[in-house]
C-alpha cells in the first residue's frame, strides 16, 4: 500500500520485505544493498509466480474502493461486494493455474492460504481469511487506485493489474467478467466518460454493469 508523498520522500510502511527475481543480473547485488538497508529481501527463483501472488493482494478492494469512493472496511461489511472480490481472486487464480504458477508465500504474508481458501471455502469464511492477511494494512485507508483517480492521472494502474487479467483470459480462452468490469469502469471514470460521482457509495449500480452475477 502506497500513500502520496512529496517527490524524494520515501516513508517504509510496513517492514515485511522485498520480493527479486533470481534470472536477473543485478538481483544479488541488489539483494546485499537491500539486506544492508534491513528490508528484509527474498529471492525467488519462480520470478512469475512470485509477480502473480503479490499481484493477488493488489487487487484486493484496489478497484472496488476507486470506483465506489468506498474504504476497505465498507466494502467488506457489504455481502454482494465481498463476493465481487473473492471472483475477480478466483478469476486471476484460474489464470494462474492455466499458466502453470503457482501462489507462493511473499515476504510477511502467507498466501498459500489463498488459493484453497478461496477456492473450496464459503464466501463468509474466505472473507475473515483475506482480512486478517490483509485487513490490518487496508481498514479505512483509501488504496492506490483511489489515491491515482483523484489524483486525476490519465493513466491509472488498472490497466496493469485487472487489466493483466484480462489480457491473458481473452489468450487462454479464460472468462474474466468481473475483472473486465472493473478494468473497464475504473478505465471510464479516469477518462471522464462517466461522472466521478456516478457510482459514489452505490454498489448496485456497479453489479448491475456485470452481466453473470458473481457467485452465480
């Protein structure tokens, strides 16, 4: 989770650690700076897993709280919108799997819990599970999606991320409805196609957007 801060400024958030690809040259070297700067790297030799896994939190009440002006905390007290989230997870986890990638373990969350957990548990029991790994972090704090629309930035990480989704669904032959959605609502919003306060604090209007409901 990133903040805004003023240009030259870094401010370390939380101290769980840095994930580096092992192929790349500058990866060891790299690795002693940053364990001289105590942030804790962690090689990993799967350099795309690890990229898809981390990805898997980003995703995470990013778009959602951008399009709906809803925190964290809000959207996970609303049942529609908790099953919006673990599809767009189920979603990306589908891609993964197709891809031959595994979810690892990043530093300081332990999120081969995820893949089982979203897959086979009920939404309510999934939903505790996604809090405590990441509940602590989000709570009422607006994520970067939010941070870059209001920001007025015309070109928002969503494409990166989402979007990502949805770009290797269309290649695998993979359905990706409810990333799609929110690639494409978010997109809409930064570009002004529609009003910033068009879905401000109202769900529904979102879910009505999605033609297969998620969940059903």
């Amino acid at each position: 989770m990133r903040s805004s801060a003023a240009v030259g400024d870094i401010t370390l958030q939380h101290r769980r650690g840095m994930g580096l690809g092992a192929a790349h040259p500058l990866t060891p070297r790299l690795s002693l700076a940053l364990q001289e700067a105590k942030l804790n790297p962690r090689i990993y030799q799967d350099t795309a897993s690890m990229k898809w896994s981390k990805m898997l939190t980003n995703l995470v009440n990013n778009a959602t709280s951008a399009i709906l002006k809803m925190t964290p905390v809000e959207i996970f007290r609303d049942r529609d919108l908790v099953r919006l989230e673990l599809a767009q997870l189920r979603e990306t986890l589908n891609i993964m799997t197709a891809m031959g990638l595994q979810v690892v373990n990043v530093p300081g969350l332990p999120l081969r819990l995820l893949d089982p957990a979203i897959r086979n548990l009920p939404d309510g029991l999934s939903k505790h599970l996604l809090i405590g790994l990441l509940g602590d972090r989000r709570g009422k704090k607006m994520p970067s999606f939010y941070l870059d629309l209001m920001s007025g930035k015309k070109v928002g990480e969503v494409e990166y991320l989402n979007g990502a989704v949805v770009r290797y669904g269309v290649r695998l032959g993979i359905p990706t409805p409810v990333n799609r959605l929110l690639t494409q609502t978010l997109t809409a919003l930064i570009n002004g196609e529609y009003q910033a306060e068009r879905f401000d604090h109202q769900p529904g209007k979102l879910l009505d957007l999605l033609a297969v409901k998620p969940g059903g």
